[in-house]
C-alpha cells in the first residue's frame, strides 16, 4: 500500500456544452438552441472562480464540449461576448482565474499546435482523455475521437512541455487488450516527452436517455485489474487516478492507483452530475489509514522541472510547500 495518495480542490467550470462530437454514453453535450445549451459568460465565472478561491481550491478546470465553432449558432454567442474564437476567450479566463488566485486547467479537447502555444503560459497543466485506442461504436460520431488525432494532440502537447492529464475510459465496449495498447502508447509518449502527470482509469457509468443506455458498466473486478495493469505498464512518475466519486478508491489504491483527481467542494461533477464528490473528510474516511496529501495541478515533479510560466510562477510560490504540494493552510 502506499504511504500516501493524492488529490486537490478544483472549481469545475463547464464553459460551454455545445459539442461537436456525440458520443454514445455522454449526457453533457447539448444541440445548439436546446434549452439547456449553454455558453457561460464572465460574470458568472467570475463567480465561481471566487467562491472556489475563497474555499480553498486551488484550481479552475474548464471544460468545453470540442470544436464548438463548427456550430454557427455558438459562434453567434460567442461574438456577442465580445471574442471570435475559443481560444481567445480561455485565455481570458484563465487571466481572470489567475487574478483571482487560482491556477487554470484547461481541457477543451482536441486543439492544434498553434492553440496549445497560445493557451500554454496561461494553463498549469492541460487535458485530454485518450480513452481508446480502439476504432468503436460508442465513438462512431465522434470526429474528435478519432485516437490518432487524440494521440496526435497528446504528443503535441509533450513536444511543447505543457505537463498533461490523460486516461482511458473502462468498459465503452473496447477489449483488455484495447485497454493494454491505450496504456502503452500513453507510457511511450511518456517516456518519449516526460509531461504525463496521471492517467485516469475511468470507468464508464450507463446514462439514461443515452444510445449506451443498457450498455453494462465494468464490474469491480475488470477495475481492480485495469488499475494495476496501469500501475505495470506506465512508468513510475506517472499517477494512475480514479474517480472517488463514481467507484470506492480504497480496492483501486491497493491495486495501485496513487491518486483521486479533483475534488471540489463548491461545483459539481458536470460529466457524471449525479455522482456527488466527496469532501475531505469523507475522503479520508474511504482511504482509511492511507494518508491523503493535497496537491496542485501541477506535479511537484513538474514543478521542479519549472514547467510553467512567469505567469503562474507567484502563484506557485504562494501555493506549494517545499515538496511541492499544497502548502497547509495557517
Ligand atoms: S466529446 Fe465530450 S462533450 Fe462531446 S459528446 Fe463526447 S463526451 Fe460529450
């Protein structure tokens, strides 16, 4: 067992859920012109980039549905905020999220080079979901799914030295073997560029309302096996993290899993919304006599390595102890 596992305090902001992909099992996504389409204005993030400060997060993940712009309606609203382009107005956010104390995490899905370059010294870290290397159904109307364009902005990012998230996603229908080969092209590009902070093993939750509606969830045992064939085929410097609040954590930390993701004790979990996340205390409840360790979002690893931005650079002293995790509140 470990001596410790990790997590940190995020703010959740699901920027915007018009997406260009549909994919089987997801209920974030909406139409343009749906009702609960949405696109979320400065005044309302400014909101929750405060009370999240004010609680002791100590990052801002946003999240957008992929490619928006291919739908012009979106378009139209985003002009009406005042920006002609996606990538402009996170890099507004992010501003926005670092004046207020908070160290961005972007996760926009697939973004060129040129987006990644931009977004780079205002982002901690960044993130994208391989989930498989496998051509499925689940993903069958899903451009952005594509593994060689994910793999492709994966590596992308590595070459650029952005430290990164990543994981796959357990039980949409790919094999164990799929799940062994989405490991090792995650390690290689590792050992390749160094900036794979954690892999999640995610495991796919059923939805209402959705194609994958009857579609079974993996059973506790196809985890406990996912989480420690991750554990064998990623380097050593990588976390393997699953979700306490969608699969108890304590079976997975024996199996190898090293960290729990962000927590957040003022947004919910816009992917999985019916899955509360638990607090610290609840937390440490489910590690049992496992030690909890607040981090960043970025690694000390990367911290060390000084992979970020003159940016971001106060905010790191403030934050970190000398380890490079969350420094304890006085
Ligand atoms: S890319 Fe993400 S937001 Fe878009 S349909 Fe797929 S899971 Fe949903």
């Amino acid at each position: 067992m470990p001596e410790f596992v990790t997590f940190s305090r995020n703010v959740f902001i699901p920027v915007t859920n018009i997406c260009r992909n549909h994919c089987g099992y997801c209920t974030f996504r909406r139409d343009a012109g749906h009702p609960e389409a949405r696109l979320m204005n400065i005044s309302e993030i400014r909101q929750i980039l405060e009370k999240g400060e004010k609680a002791g997060c100590t990052e801002a993940l946003f999240v957008f549905g992929e490619y928006a712009e291919e739908v012009p309606e979106y378009l139209l609203e985003l002009e009406k905020l005042g920006y002609s382009s996606t990538v402009e107005y996170v890099a507004d956010l992010c501003e926005l999220a670092i004046e207020i104390g908070l160290l961005p995490h972007t996760n926009a899905g697939i973004l060129t080079q040129h987006e990644l370059e931009i977004l780079k010294p205002l982002n901690i870290s960044m993130g994208l979901m391989l989930e498989t290397t496998a051509e499925l159904k689940a993903h069958s109307e899903s451009p952005g799914k594509a593994p060689s364009t994910r793999i492709e902005m994966i590596r992308t990012a590595g070459k650029l030295q952005i430290p990164f998230t990543t994981g796959i996603l357990v039980g949409i229908g790919e094999t164990k073997a799929d799940r062994k080969r989405s490991l090792n092209v995650i390690a290689d590009m590792h050992r390749e560029f160094g900036h794979i902070q954690e892999v999640i093993i995610q495991n796919f939750m059923p939805k209402p309302d959705t194609p994958m509606a009857d579609h079974a969830p993996p059973s506790k045992e196809e985890m406990i096996e996912t989480v420690s064939i991750a554990r064998e085929i990623l380097p050593d410097d990588v976390a393997v993290q699953v979700a306490p609040n969608l699969i108890d954590p304590y079976i997975l930390i024996k199996a190898g899993a090293s960290d729990l993701g962000g927590v957040s004790p003022t947004t919910i979990d816009w992917i999985n919304p019916e899955a509360e996340w638990p607090d610290v205390i609840e937390l440490q409840r489910m590690t049992k006599e496992i030690e909890l360790r607040e981090r960043l979002p970025i690694y000390p690893q990367h911290i060390k390595k000084g992979w970020y931005s003159s940016n971001l650079s106060d905010l790191i002293e403030t934050l970190t102890d000398k380890n490079g995790f969350k420094r304890k509140q006085q």
